[in-house]
C-alpha cells in the first residue's frame, strides 16, 4: 500500500507536519518496501482551489491513505473524492508515524 505523509523535510527522519496544506513536502511510502517518493510542495499554490490541487497532486502518486496532523473539512472532501483516505492527528517523525501505523495494534486500519 502507498501512503502519503505531510512533512517537513525529503526523508523518513522528518516531522509531520501539522497542517497538511502548509507541508513543504509529501512522502509517498510504499509499506511493503519502505522506498519513497518525494513531492516537492514547497512552491504550493494557495487560493480558492488549493485543496482539489493539492489532492489531484497526490493522486497522481496513487496513495491509498494521507496521514497527517491536521486537514480542514474541505480538503479531506477534496482527498476523498480522489481515493485518498485521510487519518489525522498524527505527530512526530515520518518513520515513527509509519511504525505506528503499520504496527500489529493499528492492523484492521490496514484494510483501506
């Protein structure tokens, strides 16, 4: 499965970020490998249509899952529509936020 992560840095090491929006990056993770992709959104667009933007940007990198600290109403319409499901009110690292995840405890969510 491919899961996208908001963040502040290109690598596992960096911190989630707490707006999704605002993410200078996305890493697309595939979690059976642990190899990633890295989307630069540091040039972001902002205004009345950043959320579809945002969320087509994504799409093309064909992630099943955002996770990330925070999403407004809009956007997490906007992922959805996409394919994209969003789990929020995730904190710290990339690679502790993945562990986490895709740990024996959080399994049933696995199924998305």
């Amino acid at each position: 499965m491919k899961i996208a992560l908001s963040c502040s840095g290109s690598d596992l090491n960096a911190e989630v970020v707490k707006d999704c929006h605002l993410a200078p990056y996305f890493l697309i993770v595939d979690s059976d490998t642990m190899n990633y992709e890295v989307v630069d959104h540091r040039q972001n667009v902002r205004g009345q249509d950043e959320e579809m933007q945002l969320a087509d940007l994504l799409a093309s990198y064909k992630p099943s899952l955002l996770l990330t600290g925070r999403c407004s109403d809009k956007a997490i319409r906007a992922f959805k529509r996409a394919g994209i499901h969003v789990l929020t009110g995730i904190t710290g690292s990339v690679r502790a936020a993945l562990n986490k995840y895709l740990s024996p405890v959080c399994a049933p969510r696995k199924k998305l």
